[in-house]
C-alpha cells in the first residue's frame, strides 16, 4: 500500500482548474511507519537463508545458453572520470577507493552503496565511457573472473539481493562485449550459464524485494532476460505481469516514486528506457503500459528541476547534475512539459518568468521506503533562470568518504532545509535506528492560479502532539516572477493545552555562489549571485542573521555556503511572520 491516501477537503478539490492545478487537497501519512516489523525481518533472514537449500539451488538449474540473442544498446553514458580510474586500478565512488588488485568479492569492507555499484556491475557504463572494447574488455574479464569465482555457484546477499541481479542482468547483458570477448570457451559458457541462473533466481524472487525501485528492477531484469536468452517466450509473458504490478506499486498516479526521492525517480526512469530498449533492439512492440508509465514519471521528474536543468534537493538527494537528468530523460524518448503539481508525490512546482519554486507540500515517506527520509514538509527551493538561490542542504543519502554517517543523519533534519523550525526540534522526529517516527501525519493544501500570479496555502500537523502548534506556510509568487511573498504563522491546535513561549527559526539555505549583506536594521538581506541577478530578502518580524550552512552535489560532495535564518519566538496565542524575496538587479 502507498503511504499516503488523498482525501478531498470540499467542492474545490473535485476538479482542477483551467491550469490542471486541483485546489484543494490533504495528504495522510499513513500511521504504520515502524519499518519492518520482527516477524518480517524473521522471515526475511529465513528467505535468505533458503537460497543455500538444494531446493533453491534446483530452482537455478537449466539449459547452458549458447549465446545472447541480442545486445541491447544504453543511451545513458557512464561517469569518464569513474572510467578512467578503473582504468588506472581501483573503483572510485564518492571519494572511496577500491584497488582492483585486492578486490575481495566475498569480503567487501565497504559502504552498501558502494558495494551494490560493484555487485550490479554498473560500473561497466562506466568503464564503457573511458574506453573502448579493446581496452576495456580485459579489465571487465578480470573483475568478472573474480565475482564468478565468489558468487556464481551459491546465491548469497547482497550480491543475489532482488536488484542487484536484476541491474545486473541489465548490464551484462547490454555490454556484453566487454565480458564475453574472451577466447576462453569454459570462461563464456559460465557467464552465460550464470546469466540464466540470474533469471531463474529473480523468477523465484523478484516479488519479494522491497516494494518500490527494487522490486521494479527485479521484474526489469526478469523482461531482459525473457527476450534475450532462447526459449523465453512464457518467462516473457510472466515478467510482463510482474512489470506492470512492480509499476503500479513504485509510483503513484501522477507518476512520483513512493519513496519521494528524486534520486529513485531519476533510477526508475533510467530502468524503464533500458527495459524498453530490448524490445527495440528485438524488434518487438513495447507494451503499452511500459509507455503510458514513461509518459507519466518523466514529466514527475521534470518537474523538481530547477532552471539549470538539475535536481532539486529533496529526500536525501544532492543537486542531481543536469547533463545527467538530460541523458536519461532522452533515453525515455517521452516529450512532455515538467509537473507542475505532483498530487499525491507531494511537490508543488511554481513557475513565472524565470523563476522557479519548488515545494515540499507532503508528510515524508513511510520508514520501510525510504531509507534517508527527510523531516522536509513545508521546505522551499528557489532558482533564476540557471541560478539557484534558496535550496536544502540534501546529499542524506549520498554517505561516502565526503559525507560520514553522523552528518548524513543531521542532513535528514528540519533545519537542515529552507522551512520554519519550532524549538529546535524536527517537524517528524528522526529515531536513533534510522527511522521516522511521530511528525507530519496531515498536510492540507490549497492552490490557486491567479491573473497576477500563484497562490499556495499549506499546513502540517508536525508540531501539533509534542509543542501545540499547527504550522501554516503561505507562498505567493508574482506574475514575472520577481517576487515571492511568504507568511509563515504558528497557531495554538485545537483540542490542545495552550502552548507555551518557544524559540522559532525560518530558515533559508543559501546555494553555493550567492553572497549576503545584512541590512543596517538587521530584518533584511541583499543576495549577490555569481553571474546572475540582484535579489532582497525582507521580513516583518523576528531578528535576521547569516549562519554558516553547505549544500552537497550530485557526487555527494559538500559544498561550504550561507544560510539566512529569521529567529523570533512563538507565543501562547500563536505567531505570524511575513517575509519577502524580491529581485531587485
């Protein structure tokens, strides 16, 4: 089940206006959010442990194929710099390294992220990217010597896991060239037999990944292997059927990914062009609900770019790099205008001029989604044209040698986002283990395309149970866009002890390249952006000041940036400060 259900809140909500934009609408956060219970991790250890029967292992034998009866094409080129260090001896992810000549498949002291890039062989587009076949092929033949030697007999996790095989069948299969070049017939007969005892596991497997992105490459993976090993003609018909169920449980209607991140967004598109690619590589029709799904979760993804052309930093993503967005929305071949209002993904997109604001107008993600769920509802981000100027300081799920574990859980938090923060604390608590606890379980929105502009009105019950307050955030964007009127009020909740003096804090992170000058009477700021315009920042109420903040890249890279933070107190009756952007030059 989705975690979040849309209920109408009046005659408004029935029906979108003229602009497609529905008015009025609140967002549940659906109350079981523990992660996995014990009786599911339980079951799951036993799963994996069975992959070691004689049973399972049964299950994978078959037929030795002979040959791939295609070689799909990859549209989406591979890091050069990634390539070029493969090239040179060691894998290279996010700043760590690992030397080629002590890879040790069935040792791997590494990260999980960097772990699955070696075990899903992703690394081959990589490697593809800083050489060609002659070159690359003996490099590409030594590293799949060595996972064969550990992994190709008896399934183990992670490297069995549902999505790596399923990414890895994708890969093989698709720079095939660089791992079956060899003379060595013994050698290519084993990759091919452990191409098809790939496919036999994820048959066995692939509904019981985790729902969402790994479930929808398992069944991409199953399709692949359907129509390039011989004799696929009924697995093709049962991988369909999964695919299609695997899509209708990974987005939802208006195309967003459940889990809310933009990184399992942009992985989600990337695996339905390559899926679609062996079908036009085998000449076959591509099924029309593989289409009709492109055509939606591309334009969701389109819609949290900024005016560069890259990501928004939403739900532990970085600043995702635009030529990186542009490669693979072309590998969709889907032409569609960005979404505007993703309904039930949760972002709002408004746009005037050259300005664009994006909104985090949703509870977070259920825990057993998302695994660097962020305590965001309410936040902002702001570009101008190919400037950026308010963002979050993402990259949460981006852990590396940059980005440390302790910090990678302080990048999840309120503050850590352009939005109000009540008391210091999170608007969804984050719990020691990982998880989101209590928070945001309602969001009320209420959207409206003016003559003279956008009018956005949301609020969220985050502060409601441990302080009191409802938080309301209201955004009006002019017709060119060169103004941006906020308001953000605290309101005692009914039913409620009134609540007592807390400290408030509205803060705006500044991107990288924009420098601040407080005014005189500390309540505003002038924004300076590299190359691009003059902006002013103003508020009604509170005391303003410039605090140190960063912002971490696509490469999961942080970056040392400002942030302006309007500091002023709630009352037991409740509080309202305005504020203002303006571009000014």
């Amino acid at each position: 089940m989705n975690d979040l259900r849309r209920i109408s809140t009046g005659p408004a909500s029935d029906s979108p206006d003229d602009d497609g934009i529905e008015q009025g609408r609140r967002l549940i956060r659906l109350s079981d959010d523990k992660g996995l219970s014990l009786t599911q991790r339980i079951a799951n250890h036993f799963y994996l442990l069975s992959w070691k029967t004689p049973l399972h292992g049964r299950h994978l034998k078959g037929k030795y194929p002979l040959k791939l009866l295609a070689v799909p094409d990859d549209e989406i080129p591979g890091d050069p710099r990634s390539g070029q260090a493969i090239r040179a001896g060691h894998f290279l992810f996010r700043g760590m390294k690992q030397p080629l000549d002590t890879l040790d498949f069935e040792r791997l002291d590494l990260i999980p992220a960097f772990t699955d890039y070696l075990h899903s062989f992703a690394w081959l587009r990589d490697l593809a990217a800083a050489a060609p076949r002659e070159q690359g092929a003996p490099v590409a033949e030594h590293v799949m010597r060595r996972w064969l030697a550990a992994h190709a007999d008896t399934p183990t996790d992670p490297a069995w896991r549902a999505d790596n095989a399923g990414w890895r069948l994708l890969y093989w299969t698709a720079y095939a060239p660089f791992i079956l070049s060899s003379s060595d017939l013994v050698y290519r007969s084993l990759v091919l037999n452990c191409v098809a005892r790939t496919a036999r596991h994820l048959d066995k497997s692939a509904d019981k990944a985790a729902q969402g992105l790994p479930r929808l490459v398992a069944w991409g993976g199953i399709v692949a292997a359907s129509m390039l090993l011989p004799g696929g003609a009924a697995r093709k018909i049962f991988g369909e059927a999964g695919l299609k169920r695997a899509i209708d449980n990974a987005f939802y209607a208006d195309g967003g990914t459940i889990s809310r991140s933009p990184l399992a967004q942009l992985e989600g598109v990337m695996l339905l062009s390559m899926v679609r690619a062996v079908y036009d590589v085998r000449r076959e029709t591509t099924p029309a609900f593989l289409g009709e799904a492109l055509a939606r979760v591309v334009p969701a993804l389109q819609g949290l770019a900024h005016g560069d052309g890259g990501l928004g930093s939403w739900q532990g993503a970085g600043a995702i790099d635009p030529g990186r967005v542009s490669a693979i929305v072309n590998a969709s071949r889907v032409r569609a205008r960005p979404l505007r209002q993703a309904r039930d993904w949760g972002y709002q997109r408004l746009v005037a001029g050259t300005t664009v604001l994006q909104v985090d107008a949703a509870p977070p993600p259920v825990a057993r989604l998302a695994a660097a769920g962020c305590a965001s509802t309410g936040a902002i981000e702001l570009s101008d044209g190919p400037c950026r100027l308010i963002v979050n300081c993402g990259g949460a799920a981006l852990g590396g040698a940059w980005i440390p574990a302790s910090l990678a859980q302080g990048l999840r938090t309120t503050a850590a986002h352009s939005t109000l923060v009540l008391d210091d604390s999170n608007s969804t608590a984050l719990l020691p283990d990982g998880t989101l606890g209590k928070g945001v379980t309602e969001v009320d929105i209420n959207r409206q395309e003016l003559d003279n502009g956008s009018r956005l009105d949301l609020s969220h019950d985050g502060y409601v149970r441990r302080l009191g307050y409802v938080h309301r955030r209201l955004l009006l964007m002019s017709g060119d866009g060169k103004e941006i009127r906020g308001e953000d009020m605290l309101t005692p909740a009914e039913r409620r002890r009134k609540p007592g003096r807390l400290p408030v804090q509205i803060r705006f992170h500044l991107a990288p390249g924009v420098e601040p000058t407080l005014t005189a009477d500390n309540q505003g700021a002038l924004l300076r952006i590299d190359l691009g315009a003059l902006w002013q920042f103003r508020t009604g109420a509170g005391v303003l000041t410039v605090e140190e903040s960063l912002w971490v890249d696509g490469d999961g890279r942080p970056h040392p940036t400002r942030q302006l933070v309007v500091s002023a107190e709630a009352l037991p009756g409740g509080v309202s400060i305005g504020w203002i952007l303006k571009r000014v030059g």
